[in-house]
C-alpha cells in the first residue's frame, strides 16, 4: 500500500475517532440514551483499531521509530494518555463530574497530539 493511501486512511481515521468521542462527550453532558446504543459501543473500537493499524504501517513506511524520535514517542506517551482519560470519560468515572472532566482533559490531550503530528515538535516550541 502506497504511503498516501496510509496517510489518507490514517488522516480520515483521527477524524473519524475524534468525531465520534466528540459525540459521545456531549451525548454524556446531556445524559442522553444515545450512548447506550450497539453501534455507539462497538463503532469508535473499529475506528480506532483503524487508525491504530494506519500509526503503526505509517511509521514502519517511513521507517522512523517512536524509540528514536521524540515526537513520535510524544504522540505514543499522548495517546496513551488520551485512551486512559477516555476510559475514565466513558466507562470508570465514578460520578457524570469526572466523566465529563475526563472527557475534556481527553479533547485536550488529543489537540496535542495532532499539534506534535503536525509540528514534529513534542514540546510545542516550549523546549
């Protein structure tokens, strides 16, 4: 597979994901039953494994190593960050406050890592 159809697909998978996490935030703030439904569940899983999948085909592509380079290993340590405050948004939040507080450090932290994807830059022009 050619390196623009992986970026295409990587690029319309980080929309796809932030779009539907989006979604799910403010049906959470409306404490709509919108969220309960099958393909609210199971659809953000495909995404995600989508644009998971398109990350890791993209950086063997261009052979660069999230070990090695520093942007890449602050877009892998943000994610990690993004998917534990998503956990917390949608599933292990104690009360709808946390939920939603999670939910928004989540967006935040996503801004960033399509700030470093964007930039190469992990610090943001702060280091």
């Amino acid at each position: 597979m050619s390196y623009a159809v992986l970026k295409m697909i990587h690029v319309g998978s980080v929309i796809g994901s932030f779009t539907l996490f989006f979604m799910r935030g403010v049906w959470l703030m409306q404490n709509s039953k919108n969220l309960s439904q099958r393909w609210v569940k199971v659809l953000p899983h495909i995404v995600d494994t989508l644009l998971l999948g398109s990350a890791i085909f993209l950086a063997i592509a261009i052979q660069q190593n999230p070990l090695e380079h520093a942007w890449l290993t602050a877009k892998v340590m943000g994610l990690l960050v993004y998917i534990g405050l998503g956990l917390v948004a949608m599933r292990f939040g104690k009360t709808r406050q946390i939920k939603i507080i999670a939910w928004g450090a989540a967006e935040c932290v996503f801004a960033y890592i399509v700030l470093v994807a964007l930039t190469k830059q992990p610090l943001l022009g702060l280091g």
